[in-house]
C-alpha cells in the first residue's frame, strides 16, 4: 500500500492588541501581542509581520500572548512619510499579506535632548529658551515638553529649537525634565539630560542709593522678592540698556549691585531704569516702573591757576 501525508487547515492567526504601539526608528522595541487562533505548534515557527515587509521571528508566550522585537524602519523618512504599519502573524513559508493586517504599530523618530538654555525661569513662565540635541525635525507640530505640559516649538535646525517655559504650579526650586516631540507621536525623545528649575517670581522693590557718578562704581542696596541663592552666579541688574551686571545675593530678599557707566548704559538721559534677573535673560522692573538710578558729573575743582599773578 501506498504511504499518505496529511495537510491541515488551520484559522488564520489574529493580533487583537498590542503594547507598545509605537517604537524607535532603529528598531529594539520589545512588543507583547494579545492573539487569536495561533496554531498551537511549538515546532511551527511563526513570525511578526510589521507590514508587508519586515518579518522578525516570535516567541510563544502561552496560548494568548506573543512577544517579538520590532526591526529597524528603513522606509522614507520624509516629513510627508507616514511611518504607522499593520502588524499580523504569518507562519513560516507563508506571506505577509496573504493573512491581513492587524493594529498599528509606528515607528518614531529617537530625538536626544542634551541641554537647555537658560535652564532657570520664573513659574509664572515666558523665558524663551533655546534646546540642544540631535534628531530634531522640522514637523509642523513640533514641541517642547516641559514635564507635563507642552508647549510649540520652532525649528532652527537639527540640533537646535526654541520655545517658551509654560507657567507651572510648582513650589520653586523644582525642576521638571525637557523632551522636544511632536503632537503626532512621530518625535519622541529617546534620552534627555535637560532639566528646566523653576524659580519664584521675582520683583524689585527699591535701590539705595539711586544717586552715583556718571563713572559708575557705586554700589547699591537691591531689595525685592524672590531672589535664587542656588543661582546666586545669575543673579543680575541692569542699568538702561547696559550688558547685565552680576550681583551679590545677601538673601531671598537682598541683593548687592555696582552701577556701570553711563556711557555703558546707552542713554541720552541722566535718569535710567533699573531691572533685575534671576537667569540672565528675564528683566523685571519695579511694579509701577518707578525704580531708577540717576548719573551725575562730579563737580569741576580748580587746582591751581598759571601763571599767578
């Protein structure tokens, strides 16, 4: 008698969910899917399919769940690519697409976030702030993450964007980490050492003396609120339009200051405005804007007389 061999229909095998669904452009993202009608055969390879074209081995992980590794996207990445693929099941020797398609799993863009500058700001928010990285994109929802809230970010190039902190509810002295992404999911941060301090918000109440030589050098008496003894080396005044000028921090409420010259100010008046800075880059003026310093000439002395009569 002649020998037979048997050939087994089996159902179609089904991913009904999978965590996580979404993962780095290269690739290492470990997946669990949740399946359906996996043919129950440990000798039987079976394979994640992530689209059509890319095709990693799986590993059984009982009868309802199965994990693999995603692989490297290699498509276009264009700002117009959509990165999201179908993933399914198919048993060796078989074809992606002869099985369908099943959730969606995208591949995302491992931005690296190395710093930001200023890296302090008032909670209140509004220091515009310029982040340093690699990976960034020009998309057009591109944003900063402070923490938890995002805010738009603008594009400069690869390794550089600038946002605004957001204002946050938080006791000063905290510090929140910084990512850029995009609203899309397409951007994520992979790794990120920027982390952005929120300070108090600060005021200026009074200097003493508002009085100095047109030379510069006097030393004033600051008073205010909110003054950053753990960034006491960005503690700043300003005289005008004069560079910043470090100040000395006395305490959260008292600060020391040396007026520049009046040439340093560039003004044409006698009379400047005074501001302070806790970063370097924030300038805060006295509530009613009444906080000035006025600059006047010593007095000329006569010496001496040739010849004497």
């Amino acid at each position: 008698p002649g020998s037979t061999s048997t050939f087994s229909y089996v159902p179609a095998p089904e991913v009904l969910g999978i965590i996580p669904d979404q993962g780095w452009m290269d690739g290492g993202t470990h997946v669990r899917l949740e399946t359906r009608n996996v043919y129950n055969d440990p000798s039987s390879k079976v394979y994640c399919a992530f689209g059509p074209r890319y095709l990693v081995e799986a590993q059984r992980r009982g009868d309802s769940f199965i994990s693999c590794t995603s692989p490297r996207y290699d498509g276009n990445n264009s700002v117009t690519d959509d990165t999201s693929v179908s993933v399914s099941l198919v048993y060796e020797n078989t074809e992606p697409k002869s099985w369908g398609g099943g959730p969606s799993f995208t591949f995302v863009n491992g931005a690296v976030v190395s710093s930001i500058t200023p890296s302090v700001g008032s909670v209140s928010g509004g220091t515009v702030c310029v982040v340093y990285g690699i990976y960034f994109q020009n998309r057009h929802d591109l944003q900063c993450v402070f923490g938890n809230f995002s805010v738009p970010a603008i594009f400069i190039n690869e390794g550089e964007v600038s946002c605004t902190s957001p204002g946050q509810r938080l006791a000063p002295g905290s510090a929140v980490t910084v990512k850029v992404e995009s609203n899309s999911g397409s951007i994520r941060t992979m790794q990120t050492f920027a982390q952005f301090e929120y300070t108090s918000h600060l005021s200026l109440y009074s200097i003493y003396p508002a009085l100095g030589k047109s030379s510069g050098g006097t030393r004033l008496n600051v008073t205010g609120h909110g003054f950053s003894e753990s960034h006491a080396h960005l503690l700043s005044c300003r005289f005008g339009n004069s560079p910043p000028i470090l100040a000395e921090y006395v305490s959260p409420h008292q600060m020391w200051c040396h007026s520049p010259s009046l040439a340093d100010t560039a003004s044409s008046n006698a009379t400047v405005d005074v501001a302070i800075s806790n970063n370097g880059q924030d300038w805060v003026y006295s509530r009613d804007d009444d906080v000035t310093f006025t600059y006047y000439f010593p007095s000329l002395r006569i010496i001496d007389i040739q010849p004497k009569l």
